[in-house]
C-alpha cells in the first residue's frame, strides 16, 4: 500500500461530517423560522384578547402557541395594547439567543347593556325609511323612490355595480 491510500477516507470523513454541521446549521435556521412565526400569531392573539379587555387570557393563549421557556409580556399605552413575546430558538442549547415578535392592537370599547324599550332602528328597513307613524322620511321623497346608500355613489351618478359609460373594456 501506498501512502495516500488512507488520505481518501480521511477526505471523506471531513467531508462528511462538514455535510452534517451545515445541514443541522440549515435545520436550526428553518426551526428558528418557524418559531418567529409562531411568536408572531403568539403576540397577535395575545394583543387581541388584551385588547378586549382579557389580559389574562392573552397570556394563556400566547404561552399555548410557544414552546416551553417563552416570555409573553401584555402592556397597556393609552388606547393601546401591546404584546411582546421571546422565545429560545433551540430550547436551551442557546440561552443568549432569543427569538421576538411584538403587536399591537387597539382596545376595544367596554360592552353597552342592553336598553329597555323599542328599537328605535327596527321600523327604518320595514318601510324604506318612513318612521313608524307612516309618514314620508324628512327629504319628501316617498318610501318608494328612497335608495340604500350602498347602491349610489355620493355623487349621485350611476349605481356602483354598473360599470361607467365609456371605458375600455367595459361590458355593453
């Protein structure tokens, strides 16, 4: 035997084991993309339940999202709320490495009780417009002729479903 007859098989362990160093490099890339999405729907369903005034239950449902050893901080400014989740990439294999994402919602107003008596609204689709005595609304047009406004633009042109009279490929 020669004396590069073994320099092959050391070339190849190299080799080798430099293939596996960039594939777990590759696998803990793709598993620390995959935990900034997760921080991301994390903080985005935790800013929108603090938001609705459930604080508590924002940090539940973000730590429910996270895997073990994350931080889920809710912060209220003003009319805001902001949430701010970390989370260690590789569990603990890297301590100082952390992986965030922050969102914020604004709050929602507080829920109005109910209110005794009619509505005030339940008529108006009824009768095109008319109140409950039967009378004409206040613009003296009759219920017939009113339009919903969904339907006309406010500049009184033609409905918004028809396209406009002379544009380029508009259906005739």
């Amino acid at each position: 035997m020669t004396a590069d007859a073994g320099s092959a098989t050391v070339e190849a362990a190299f080799a080798v084991g430099t293939l596996v160093v960039v594939l777990a490099a590759v696998l803990a890339a793709m598993g620390a993309m995959v935990l900034q999405l997760r921080c991301v729907d994390a903080a985005t369903e935790a800013a929108r339940l603090a938001a609705r005034g459930d604080p508590e239950g924002a940090r539940r449902a973000a730590a429910r999202l996270l895997p073990g050893g994350a931080e889920v901080s809710v912060e209220v400014r003003g009319d805001d709320v902001v949430a701010r989740v970390r989370a260690p990439p590789l569990g603990s294999a890297l301590p100082a490495v952390r992986v965030a994402a922050e969102a914020t919602a604004s709050r929602e107003p507080a829920s109005v009780a109910a209110v005794e008596g009619p509505d005030p609204l339940a008529g108006a689709a009824d009768d095109g417009g008319a109140g409950t005595t039967g009378e004409p609304p206040a613009s003296g047009t009759p219920p017939a002729a009113t339009t919903a406004a969904a339907d006309v633009p406010p500049t009184g042109g033609p409905p918004l479903t028809e396209p406009l009279p002379g544009r380029p490929g508009a259906p005739r």
